[in-house]
C-alpha cells in the first residue's frame, strides 16, 4: 500500500533522520515511537503529503507520489496532535465542518451518531471551548468513522484521552485495521492492534 524509500528530514541544520525505509500493506499496523523532537510529526506529516522531504521516495501501491498528491489526500485521513477546532462551534458544527474539508457530506443524524459512539452525544450542542482536551480529542475520533480512508495516519492519537478513551481509540484502530484497512500511529503508549509492526527513532 506504502512504501517509503530513503527519507530524510532536516530542522534548521539539524538532520532528523534519514535512510527511513519501509513498506505498510492493507491490514497492517506501524506505530512509529522515540523521544521529543527525534522527527516522528516531521515523518507522519510527509507521509500525509503535507510536506517536503530532504531526500527520498514515497510510492501508494507502486506508484511513485509527491506531497499535496491528490492520490494520498484521497486514501488517507491524517489526524495531527491538535484538535483543529473552532472553539465558537459546537462539538457537532465542528465535526460538520471537519468532514466538509475531506469532500465527504453525511447527514445530520449520522454526525450525532457518530457522537454518540465517543460518548459526546449529550454534548453536541456545547461550544468546543466548553469541553475538556479529552472531550476535543474525542471529536477527531468521531471524525474518523466518518471520513472512508483507508490509510489512518494519527500523531499522538491517545494525547489527552482517559482510560476509556484510548480504550475506544484501540477498538476503532483494532477494526480498521482487521477490516483491511492500515495505520501509522505515533505514540509514547503501547498499542494493541493486530499486525502491528513498530519504528524507532533513537
């Protein structure tokens, strides 16, 4: 599905890491671990699409690809470590809005549903600057049973999250990922998912 061929990232005139080499395949599981600032966002975000590599190649299902490629933005849902909220919104205005920006369109019932399913549904209406960081985070969870990508890449997905929180993050990672889907996560935390492989940064 993804194959990554000599990546190399730089920070000012520091080089983050290069020579990163790997393949993901459908119903596959990479979680990508190491210390502060060892470059694990900088690798997440390239693989998103969302910036430029120093040095190397990306190729989805053999064919060689180049950030901001419409062939990633349409087979991968990317949640980063912010929420990306509109504090003024409510939890389902800003769901709303979160699928719009993919392109996808649902109806109203499936947005509250998607809600209920993190525990937020008798939160709908409440602002985003009215909910606890744990409550923000669980949006983005709704958010991705929404948008059909079959590539979920997350940068620190659990950030935030209490024990039943990750506990339904795991699930959902856990299907998709038995459903044929795959994931690239980030994390400090241990994950159980199926077919999991890791990478470290030192």
């Amino acid at each position: 599905m993804l194959e990554v061929k000599n990546l190399a990232a730089r920070r000012g005139h520091i080089t983050l890491f290069d020579q990163v080499n790997f393949r993901l395949s459908a119903g596959e599981a990479l979680v990508v671990t190491g210390a502060n600032g060892t470059g694990k966002t900088t690798l997440l975000r390239m693989l998103a699409g969302l910036s430029h590599p120093l040095s190397g190649k990306m190729f989805w299902q053999e064919q060689e690809v180049r950030p901001f490629d419409p062939l990633l933005r349409n087979n991968i849902n990317f949640a980063g470590h912010a929420p990306s909220l509109k504090d003024e919104l409510t939890a389902e205005e800003n769901l709303e809005i979160l699928v719009r920006l993919t392109g996808e369109s649902v109806s109203r019932q499936t947005l509250r549903d998607a809600l209920d399913k993190v525990a937020l549904g008798a939160r709908l209406n409440v602002p985003a600057r009215s909910l606890s960081q744990g409550q923000r985070r669980r949006i983005g969870l709704a958010r991705l049973t929404l948008i059909p990508r079959v590539l979920w890449i997350l940068d620190e997905p659990v950030t935030a999250l209490d024990v039943a929180g990750i506990a339904l993050l795991g699930e959902m990672m856990a299907s998709h990922v038995k459903a044929g889907g795959s994931v690239i996560a980030a994390t400090h935390q241990s994950l159980d998912l199926p077919n999991v492989r890791s990478f470290s940064f030192q």
